[in-house]
C-alpha cells in the first residue's frame, strides 16, 4: 500500500482502473487500499475497521493535529469525509456544500459545489439540517441533497454531470443519508417520517440518473417490489400485497417507513441491505395492525430492487424505534457455528444476528441493560413481547406513559458501529436515555409536521449520563465491556488493525481506547462536539485519523436550532441541556498524525 | 511566575489584590504575570512581547495542538482571548457574544454572555462585523458590541453590571475596537469613517459607567478637548479650534476621524495614546484643507482627556489612509540616543518613530518599498511630500489614479505589530497591496454610506504576493529582514522572550519565526484564515499559543460577506479573490503547547 501511495505513476494508474459498465468491480478494488477511504461507510460491509497499523495501541498516545479545516458552515456535521487518490472529499450540513481538498497541499480547496436550495427545506429536517456524506463511483461524487436532489459531480472537476429530484420538500420529503453506489446503480433513501412521508429507496442509473428502480416500504406488492411467494419474513413467504394489509384503509400512503439510514451490500449473495423507519404517525392508536413494513430489514436484489427476505423488528411500533440504522456484514461464529450475518443494533435497544442470505433469526438480544419496554423477543415469531407498562397505545391517547426505556432516539440511532475482525467485536456507540411519551391524535397535511405524541426525555435510571460505548458479542448477544459517556455517543466509531477503536463525543471529545479492554489511550478536544465519524487514510506513507465536529443532529438539536423547551426536538432538548456547557456550534475538519 | 501558578492559592490572592480606586495598579501588577494575557494589547505598551520561555526557538518546531473551542460564530475574528488565572475570556464578531472558559476543564465554558443587537447594525459595518476584543478591569469584563452598547460583566458569573451607549448604528456609528482600562476610567473609540460619523474617544467610569469625558476628533476646542496654548503639534502650540480651522465649513461635523484601533497607555507620563481615521468623505476634493484632526496621532490626559500633543501624518487624506494604528511603546537607541519613544506603522506606509513625552517627530521612512505616493517626510513640517501623479485630489474628481502604493487598507491596517526588548526590533504583520482610486462627488446621508471613491487593488508591482512579514528597526527606520507572504498578513504578531515570533495568515497558518533571522520554525494550518492576534500563556506550569482563526476583516470581506465584484468591500474584493482557494468562514481557537 505504501509502496503505491509513494508513486504518483502507480496512484494515477490505480485511479485510471477501466470501468467497466459496472462500478462495482471498481469499487471492491478501491475499498481493499486501505490508504483511501471510498465509501462512507468504509467498505460494503459497513464494517468501518481500518487495516492500517501505523497508527496503533502502542503509539496512539502520541497522536497529534495535523491539519484542520472549517467547513464554512456551523450545525450538526454526521457522516465523514471521503479519501481517493491525492483528494479528500468534504461534504457539510444544509446547504450541503461539497469541497474537493488537495492533500498534497494541507487541504486547498480545489473545487467546490454548493447547491442552491430553498431555506423552507429546513423547517421539514425533522433533527438537524444532517447530511451523512457523498459516495463515489465511476469517476464521480454523488451528493444527495436536503431538497432531495441526487447529483453527480466531476470527481476532478466538480462539474454537475447530471441532478434529479428524488421527492418533494414540500410534502416533507428531504434528504441526508448517503448514496451507496453499487454496480452501475447509486442507491437513495429518504427522510421524513415526521411528515407523514411513504419511504421508498430509489435506484438511479450512475451514470445517467434515469431512476432504474423505486421500492416503497409500504404498498402494494408493485410498490414494495415484494414477490408474494419468494419474499420471505423469517422463512415463510410474506403472501399477497403484505405491504397494505396490516393497515387500517389508507394510512399505509402516509404510513412513514423511511429509509435514511446506512446501506450494506454482499457481492457475493447480490443483495443490499437496510432499515425501514417509523410507522406515521408516532400516535399508534391512529394505525392499528403491524404496520408492515415499518421497522424491517430489508434484503434487496440490487438489479431490480427485489426483496429476497424481510424482517420487521418492531411490528406496530409505539416508541419511534426506527428500524433504520446500518447492518453490519461479518463472517462470526454463532453458537459454535461459523455464520455469515448481518448484525445490527436497533433504536429498539436490541442488537440482532441474522444469517444475511436466509433474513433467519440467530440472536436478539439488549444491548443496554436499561431497556423495557420489551421483555425479549420470541425467537420463533421474531416479534419483541412488549410490557403493558410501557406501552403507549395500551396506556392510551392523552395518556404520558413513563420510564420507557430506551428514549425516541433509541439505544442507538444513525451512529454507526464498527466490527473488528481482530477481536471478533462490534463497538457501538449508544444512548442511554429514557421517556415520558403521550400520544395525541393529529391529522395529516401535506408538509405539515405528523407526529402525534409529546416527549421528553432524561438518563435512564441510576445514573446522569446519557451514553456508553460499548463492545459486543454478536455471536453471544453479550455486552462485553461499556464506557460510560455524560451524553449519548452520536459519533461512528471506526476500529483498526492497530487494536484501536475510535469514537466521538457530543462535547467534542476524539477518542482511542483498547480494541481489547475499552481502556482509554487518548483524547483530545475538537473544536465542537462530533456526531461525525471518524475515518482514516494514508497520504504519502503517513496514516491520519480524521474526524468532522459540529453538533448538532437529533440530540444535539436544542443548541443546533436554538431550542430552549424540554419538549422540543421532539422531546430531546430537555436531556442534553447541559451540552451548552461543553460545546458550541462548529464545523471543522481535525486531522490526526502521529508525530514526524 | 511557575511558582505562582503552581499555587491555587497564591493565584487566588493575586487575583484578590485590594482594588483601590483606580485600577491600573491593579492591572499593572496584572501585565507583569506573563503567565496571564490580560489586555487585548498584551500590555499597556502594546508591546505584544511576553517574556515567557518555555517554548524557544529551540523547541518550537514540536509545538502541537492542545485544544480547541469553536466560538459558533462565523466570519472575521479579529482580536485575542484574555487570560486570568484559570479562566480564558474568548469573544466572537457580531453578535459578538462574550464566552468564559475554564482552563482546568479543557475550556468548559463557565458562562456565556450573548448580547441581543439589530442585525441592521451589520450592513453599517464597513469591513466586516469584527470585534478586537474584551478588556479586564476591577473584577469585570468589559465588551464594546457592534451596536456600541458598551456592557460590563462580572468576570467570575458573566453577569450584567452596567451598560450604557457610546453612539447610534442609525448615523453609522459603530463599535469594533477593543476598550483599554486606565485607571477607574473604560476607554472607548468609535467606527464609521465610511459613514460620516465625527470620530470621538470616551472615557466611563469603570464601576458606574457614567460619561467622563468625551474627546472628538473635530470640532472646536471644547469638543476636541485642545488647549490652544498647551496642546502642541511638533513642538508648536495648536491655536484655536484648530479642529475646525482647517475645514470648509461645516464639514467637520461629518468629519471622520474615527478611533477604532488599539489604544496605548504610558503610566509614568499618565498618557493614553492612539490615533484618528480617515476624513470624511474619500472624496478629497469636496473637503478642502488639511482636515485637522484626522490621520492624526494623539496624546491625551486620561483623567480629563486633554491633549497633550499631536501629530497629524496626513494632512488631508486623500488615499483612506486612516492613522488609527497602534502606537507600541519602547525605549530604544534613536541616533545614538536612548529615547522613550512610540513607534506607530502607519496605513500610509511611513514607520514613524516619535518622542512620546513631547511628540517630537524622530524618524519617519517607509516600511514598504512599493510606497509611492510620497516621496519622503518632511522632518521639519512633519508633512508627506506628495506626488502629483498620486494624488487622488490633483488629478480630481471622476479620474481613476492608477498605481497609488499603498492601497486604502494600508501598508498595514489593524493588524498590531510587536516589539521584542531582546531583539531590539519591530514585527510589523503588513499588506504589499496598490489601487486604483476615483473619486466621485457625495452627498452626506445619515446612516448611508458617505465613500465617494470608487477603488480596486492588486498587488504591488514586480511580484504576485500581497503581504510581508518585517522586522524593523525604529530607531535607524529600516527593514531588517521581510519575509513575503501570498496574502495580507492581516495577524497580529506576538513576540516572545524565548527569541521566537508568531503570526497568522489569511491562508490560516500559524507561523512561528526566529526573531533573529526570521527563519520559519514552526507552521500549522488552523481551521480557517486568521485575522487574530496570537496570544500566549500559562497554566498550571505549561505554556500556551493561542489564536483564533476566522476568515474575513476589509482583507477577508468578499469571502466573509460573500461579496464577487472587484471594486466591492471598497475596493478589496478583487486583490483577495484567490483566497477562497486557501480556506473557508471559521470561528475557532486553536491552542497550541509543546507535548508534555
């Protein structure tokens, strides 16, 4: 790898890979330098371990600031810049500016987009104006805008190749999840289920933008792009139209569902996976039945958007559990047999194991001890057995259910997790907040907010603080070890070949602790705290560690938007008000090196 | 000084020194602790040399970031953070909130105070919504706001003790620079040269905010506080209402002469010292004579503001070539002579050097060589021998005058230099920048921009780099090394007693230097240009560097107020259109120390 970074001839011949008329060979290729950082999920897997060594358990105490960057723009700054070849990709919040960086020279700016879109999107954000981040494939940058404007951008260049709309701010459709490119497809999802929004992931042609495919969470079987017979759901097929049965009338049209988490591929399997979110709306007496498919898994045929299995983790969710966030792809051995999963860590405060090409479920299981709302999941039906206490359609409309664990924002939302190979563990950032949550009925307007419920929210009991890191065995269902942290850890954490786990803080802490112990091996202050991810590359034979800081996002919302009330943020402000006294609004790039 | 520091509870009576009635013992106590930064100017010689040696030139190169803080602001950051004892004062441009940090906590902040101001204040601003700074004094902080609220805060809860108003953003009066506390007295100056507004200085007393005196640029003696016997110009006393002798007709009512720049203090010959902005208008040809006393340096009594002397550098101004520059007090070999002097680096390109008890007129030669609309001083008349071909108002109204060196903002313009007693020598941040200038005929609406002159600027002849770096010698009046710079170096210096100089860039570099040879050390490139002043200090045996980076000031204003004409942010735009290029908005402190 160094040998390659050290020889502009051979980068520029590795950056001039053919591509062929799918991305994705190119792409496996990229994602295996580990000198670069591709995708903003690492690799497909969305494994976010790092082979790099240079930096590592022995030397990271010496790590310093390198270089740093303001974005120019201040508000909650998710996701993670992009490494390829001798340029760092550097997106931002609303209004999603996207800025080329020369490496070769601390970070010049050698072209940047910035779009111009409506400020009415804000208003429809419903936590924060985020964006997760740009993909890249066949020689472009795709950015997927708050006003749901997918574009392609000149790598080199910045030029626009091509831009389309993927929906409509007006009805509360946004955008800030990241593109996945993969073959010759850039796959989108969408925000919104605050707005009454049916989630959808879209497929549009890398290098046209003509949309191939569109699979809705909800629907008919032509919508869902479910085959009635060969969709399964734990095994059995999901049968006819499945997508609107379990709903009352229509309410499945503004039933929510979507779809602005992380995505995963397996090449080996074709398939593509991600979450579905919320039912609309949050009052769940508005919406009987299971409410398919909210909060499920999704496996899809990348080609055609087919979906091969389905898993509905929270049928008819009363909470806002949204299903969304990543699934992480790793070869592990599940009771003494070797498995190819999918693992993924639920807002729902359950971390699943699921063999990834069956959608069979291996293990289910808390990940924070402070979870209640469930007592377990039936590993037969897959359906989580709910406690009449905290359930707020049992409680009622106009009823404040109290001491639901976990809070709205789940035992994790859209911070991502990272899977060591190494240890055989996944390190996950989490919440440990908890909620008072009263349901009340709401009618829907189009572009009008469809919530339904008042919330407020608080640490969960027998403590203050509002977030650990920990590391999992997926395997086991097990927490192995956990870090208490005052706040919810809303950063990705990434893990390296160097035995170091990487995460962020809400006061703006970057952290390096032992793959292997937790134990803490350095921290430093960034200028304002992360709800990024942090990422690593090399550049000329030296690994850095980068990270964006900017808070802000769903937890971070009270300072991002100015909100004082308990109750606002959709009831997070009222937790996270002692931020104010760590962290400011920022927007900055930090660089870490070891020492020269 | 370590001793001190190592002592909580020394600290604490150090802090607790018995305040007498006025509070320069108590300050001059203060500026002696190196390990404090207790004035905006460093001291009241605005030296801006700290006698602490823990980083050396010997070591200076392994400097490295030891935390950050975003301010949550964006645009120009001019000024430095206070130091005093374990907390740091940090305040931002408009809305120019005041933050204080506690040193013990990695910069938690203790408390925040936001003041709520007009934003119609911001388009009166003329070259960006910067503010120099906070000043300590009697247990208070002491924040001169935009909308030229003047405000003091507790220093220990933030809390509001008194506030009252130095003038009226309707007319175009503006607050920008920083205050100086002398004695029980809080020293205030006005912006809004561009504006028509007459200039004054303001003295309010320290614990009640009551007006004691008020000094104005202009006008009769009554308002310019002259005595036409005592008060003396090179030697000769003033005569009467010399403020409005020199003007046609009541112009001086909307005269300029504004008093924005850092302001000095000799305590031995109880003098405050700074200097008055341009006349009003840019258009030298509507405003005959020699516009006394604009561009003029000022010695005053701060008891009752008397003047003691002055010294008018460019008698009717016809280039925007505001005398409002620090004054930095030493005591050097003039001649062979010891002398105690002030060294001032005026916007017109002349290193002047004066006797500051008796304002006569020691050296005055260029500090650029690109200087050209002068040839010299005359030493005897203290007046700039101008050529015609540069003369804005020879070649009159309508006419663009092409070639003029230096450009409005100077060869140098707010940015302070620094003066080590070590070296002997000064470190003068300057701009390497010529114009064109047309004046055109203006009529005088309150609160409506009163410029009259239409300008672009471009970098001096022979070369494509807008700044340099120099060490000066003030007694002999030449340039000892220069080191070029792509931009305006638009930073203020800080020198130190470990033989190293430190400054910024609008690229966002901090630069250390040797101060012998200037010989680049050390370089790291913060979040975003830097317009602030470097600042050191101790805390708890370590020393620090800080500076606050945030692209914009007059230099940085098309990036900072998003302007693309050339002639825009009068007449700057053009000169600094490469420099988004190099950086983006930002608003962050960077603090530096060497690992431990």
């Amino acid at each position: 790898m160094k040998a390659l970074l050290k020889s502009g001839v051979a980068l520029a011949a590795a950056h001039a890979i053919p591509l062929a008329a799918s991305a994705n060979d190119e792409l496996l290729v990229m994602e295996k330098n580990a000198a670069w950082y591709v995708s903003p999920t690492l690799d497909y897997a969305n494994t976010r371990y790092s082979t790099l060594t240079q930096i590592n358990k022995d030397n990271v105490g010496d790590l310093q600031v390198a270089w740093t960057f303001s974005t120019g723009v201040l508000r909650g700054h998710e996701g993670a810049p992009l490494v390829i070849g001798d340029t760092m990709y550097v997106h931002t919040p609303f209004p999603n500016i996207v800025y080329a960086l020369d490496l070769n020279a601390d970070g010049r700016v050698i072209w940047k987009y910035e779009p111009k879109q409506d400020p009415d999107t804000i208003p429809v954000m419903c936590c924060d104006t985020v964006n997760r981040g740009v993909a890249y494939g066949g020689g472009k940058i795709f950015l997927h805008q708050a006003d749901t404007t997918v574009v392609a951008l000149d790598a080199k260049t910045g030029e626009v190749k091509w831009s389309t709309k993927n929906g409509d701010p007006k009805k509360g459709e946004t955008g800030t999840n990241a593109p996945m490119v993969v073959k010759d497809k850039v796959i989108i999802g969408i925000s919104g289920g605050e707005f009454g929004v049916r989630g959808s992931v879209t497929a549009y042609n890398m290098e046209t933008g003509k949309q191939e495919w569109r699979a809705y969470s909800m629907g008919p079987d032509s919508d869902t792009l479910l085959d009635p017979q060969k969709t399964t759901h734990l095994g059995q097929p999901v049968g006819k139209d499945s997508g609107t049965a379990t709903w009352e009338g229509d309410q499945w049209k503004i039933g929510g569902g979507t779809t602005w988490g992380w995505y995963s591929y397996d090449p080996e399997l074709d398939l593509i996976y991600y979450g579905s979110g919320n039912p609309s709306t949050w009052n769940p007496v508005q919406r009987p039945g299971d409410n398919r498919w909210s909060m499920t898994i999704m496996a899809r045929d990348p080609d055609d958007g087919m979906a091969k299995w389905l898993y509905q983790m929270t049928p008819h969710d009363e909470w806002d559990y949204d299903g969304v966030n990543e699934m992480i792809l790793a070869d592990i051995p599940v009771k003494g047999q070797d498995r190819k999963v999918l693992v993924h860590f639920d807002r729902n405060g359950f971390g699943y194991t699921m063999d990834r090409a069956t959608g069979e479920l291996l293990v289910a299981e808390k990940f924070d001890p402070a979870v209640n709302w469930a007592t377990h999941v039936d590993m037969k039906t897959g359906r989580p057995q709910v406690v009449d206490q905290y359930s707020t359609h049992h409680q009622g409309e106009d009823v404040n259910t109290t001491g639901i664990c976990p809070a709205a924002l789940g035992t994790k939302d859209q911070q991502p997790a990272a899977f060591s190979p190494q240890t055989g563990l996944f390190y996950v950032p989490t919440n440990h907040v908890c909620m008072d949550y009263e349901p009340f009925r709401v009618s829907y307007t189009a572009g009008q907010p469809y919530v339904g419920a008042t919330l407020s929210m608080y640490p969960a009991p027998g403590g203050t603080h509002l977030g650990n890191f920990i590391a999992w065995d997926a395997g086991k269902g097990e927490i192995v070890w956990s870090l208490p942290e005052p706040f919810s850890v809303w950063s990705g954490a990434l893990a390296t070949a160097g035995g170091v786990v990487f995460y962020g803080t809400l006061e703006g802490y970057l952290k390096a602790v032992d793959a292997d112990t937790g134990a803490e091996l350095y921290r430093f202050k960034t200028p304002s705290g992360i709800i990024g991810n942090v990422m690593t590359y090399t550049h000329q034979g030296r690994q850095y560690i980068g990270v964006l800081s900017g808070i802000g996002g769903w937890a971070g919302i009270g300072l991002a938007a100015g909100l004082t009330e308990d109750t606002a943020g959709l009831g997070a402000v009222g937790a996270y008000k002692a931020l104010h006294n760590y962290t400011q609004l920022g927007g900055q790039l930090t660089v870490f090196a070891l020492p020269q």
